[in-house]
C-alpha cells in the first residue's frame, strides 16, 4: 500500500517536471520563428502595465480593451523586479515564468480532482496538451483565468460552493468567459435541490465579482465598461466559425471578402458578414439553452438513479458550454483554446483526444501558417473549416454522449435511448 503510493508520487511529480519542461523548451525553441505573432498582445500587457505602475488608473486615465483583474497577470512580472527597469524583452521572459507556474498549478489541480493514484493518465494527457499548444500557450495571459475555472471545479466537486463562486467570479473578472461555467454549476446544484449551495454558490461568485469591480466603479463609473463596447463593436475575427465559411466561399470565387485589421485584430468584411453578426447572439442564446437544459436534465436524471451528479458528466458539461461559446462567438483567437486545457484531461479518452486535434490544428495554423491563412490560400482555408468543424462536432457528440435517457425516447431515438437507460453508472 504505502509502496504503492509513493510510486504514484513519483510518477505525478514526474510528469509535472515534464510539462514544465515541455512548455519551456518548446516556447523557447519556437519563439525565434513565431515571437512575431506574439509581439502585438504582449506589447499590449507591457503598456498596460506600465502605466498601471505609473500610477495611471484604468478605464479613467488610459484604455483598458480587457475586464480589470487581468491587470493582474499583466502586472506581475514588474511586481517582482521591485520597481528596477524593466525593459519589453525582459518582460517577456518574466511573462513566460509566470505562466509556466499557472500552468503548473493547473497540473497540481488537475492531479487533486483525479486523485493520487488515477492521476498519471490525465497529467500525461496535459503534459502532451502542453507540448503541443506551447508555440502559444505561455505569450497570453489565458492561462490565468483557466487557473480560476480549474480552482472553481475543484471547490465544486469537494463541496465548497463558496469557494467555487469566488473563483469563477475572479475568472469572469479577468476574462468573461467564465460565466457560463457559473450557470452550469448552478445546475449542478438545482439538480440536487441544494439551494444553500446554490445561494452560496451565486454570492460567491457575485461577492469577488462586486469586490473586484466596485473600485473602478468608484473611480470612473462611465468607462469601466468600456471594454465591453469595444468588443461589441468588433466585426466577424478572421477564424470564428461564420468567418470561416465565408473567406472558404470567398476562395471558392462564390463571394466577395477581404480583410480589414481593426481592434486588435485581422476581421473579414464582407456582405454576408453584416448578417451573420446580426444572428450569432441568437444562436448563442438558442445553443447554450440546449445546453443548459441538456445539463439540467442529466444532471436530475444521475441524482434520481445514484443521489449524485457524476464528476464525469460535470466536466462534460462544463467543456459543452465553452464550447458553445467559442462556436457561437464572432471570435476564434487561437488562445481560446486554452481555456479548455484544465478540462481535457478530465474528459473521456477518445473525446479529449478530439480536443488535442482540435488544438493541434489552432497551433498548425497560429503561429506556424498565419501568413498564409491571411493570405486566403486553400490550404490553410480549409483547415480552419474543418478546426471549426471538429470543433462543432465535439460539442455535438458530449451532448449526444450525455444526453438524458428520456429524452431519446421522445425523439424517438430508440437505440440511443435504450444506450442512455442501460447506463446506471455514466461515464
């Protein structure tokens, strides 16, 4: 017994020196070919910084295009050179250390939501995971406020509603993203009839979210949220999901498109794009509601039949709705994908390893062929399509995997509905 844990030991912390190793040499190794693709948002965190150090409030006294507590990541790296210069190069570099300890500690997260002796598997899958987004991963401060969501579900599953709150409301306080998540773990929580769970569930995550803003609300109450209008404004980002299918019909000469560099990044004009930005909110509302009564329902189903919502069918869900985000947003950074790493390892083998080709496909195209796809050539056109349409795919197969026995019967799917009933204990 004791031999058999200090063997899962070494093997855990083995595979957590591996994937910093991973993310360090690869990151360093790329960056000669690819820092160019990374010098624009890193200049952006380094101003930022700097004038944060300065003395300069945000939203009041210089643009903040980013929700407040990702001045946190971004602040740093200057925090702990003690006031000394610091020149954009060294603040890379200090920017890369503070991410390989966020990825790091998700590591650690990672290996305490799976336990000990079942945690090799799952940090194997993060360390490759790590390895291959590394040419990205550590030049974006996305590994912050994946560190957040990784904490939330960690809280969520040893019964500390609060606590999950907390960090998810830090996490929509430094990206936004996480607010689905929020819903979703409130679902958890409905499911089982918990409401002072969900109560503190939903004071947590306002508690952090209120703390967090209510000083810039104090400062300048108007421009706080101007990082909002900024990306309302924004046009269809080169590799969303509808601008896609639009430059691949563009390459195909059935429409006309080109592209315009506004807001901080490469968007696609053209006449269909005004239409498609019209629809996504609708689609968003319409995907992530099947989604959300997807869950609710599972998450009822699992409680009735064990008197628990499996973790399995939680990390399902949790990675459905950030996909339903991603695939219904007007943008696809590269660095969304990132906020889908602390979940991956957690998924089912064949479903994760649909994720990694879904990463691995983002990593061929940014950094490595971005000129290309700028270029609107077929070949990385067609990757970005079908990236896109894994992606989609993906999210359709968790929900069909996990989808409430009853409801394939009332669609009339007796196979899938006799698959669904026959599992007692979900996967």
């Amino acid at each position: 017994m004791f031999q058999t844990r200090r063997a899962s030991t070494y093997v855990v912390i083995g595979l957590l020196a591996f994937q910093l190793i991973a993310l360090l040499t690869v990151a360093l190794v790329t960056l000669p070919g690819v820092g160019q693709w990374h010098a624009l948002d890193l200049s952006i965190y380094y101003q930022d910084s700097l004038q944060l150090i300065h003395g300069r409030l945000p939203y009041r006294d210089f643009a903040l295009e980013y929700p407040p507590l990702a001045l946190l990541p971004f602040a740093l790296p200057r925090l702990v050179t003690f006031g000394q210069r610091l020149d954009f190069a060294g603040y890379a570099w200090l920017f890369l250390i503070e991410n390989a300890i966020f990825n790091t500690l998700i590591a650690l997260v990672i290996a305490q939501i799976r336990g000990l002796r079942a945690a090799g598997p799952a940090l194997a899958l993060y360390a490759l995971l790590v390895a291959l987004t590394a040419p990205l991963l550590p030049w974006r401060y996305d590994l912050f406020p994946a560190l957040l969501t990784a904490l939330a579900l960690l809280c969520l599953l040893r019964q500390r509603p609060g606590w999950a709150g907390i960090w998810l409301g830090l996490g929509v306080a430094a990206k936004l993203y996480p607010a689905v998540l929020l819903l979703v773990f409130g679902a958890y929580y409905l499911a089982g009839k918990n409401r002072p769970a969900l109560l503190r569930l939903a004071l947590g995550g306002a508690g952090a979210l209120a703390a967090t803003l209510l000083p810039f609300l104090l400062i300048a109450p108007g421009p706080l949220l101007s990082f909002l209008r900024y990306h309302q404004l924004r046009g269809l980002q080169l590799e969303s999901l509808p601008a896609g299918v639009i430059v691949l019909a563009h390459v195909l000469g059935i429409t006309p498109a080109r592209l315009e560099f506004n807001y901080g990044a490469l968007h696609v004009a053209s006449p269909l794009a005004g239409a498609l930005l019209g629809w996504l909110p609708v689609v968003f509302v319409e995907v992530f509601g099947v989604v959300l009564v997807s869950g609710l329902a599972r998450f009822r189903e699992e409680q009735a039949l064990d008197g628990h919502v499996t973790n399995a069918s939680l990390v399902a869900y949790s990675v459905a709705a950030l996909l339903a985000f991603i695939i219904t947003n007007k943008v696809f950074s590269p660095q969304y994908v990132i906020w889908l790493l602390p979940f991956a390892p957690l998924l089912r083998l064949r479903q994760a390893s649909a994720l990694l080709a879904i990463c691995a496909l983002t990593i061929v195209l940014f950094p490595f062929n971005y000129d290309h796809l700028l270029g609107m050539e077929l070949l990385p056109v067609l990757l970005l399509n079908l990236r896109n349409l894994l992606t989609v795919a993906l999210l359709g197969w968790l929900l069909v995997d996990r989808a409430p026995a009853s409801w394939g019967a009332a669609l009339g799917w007796p196979v899938l509905a006799a698959h669904l009933a026959g599992r007692r204990a979900p996967r």
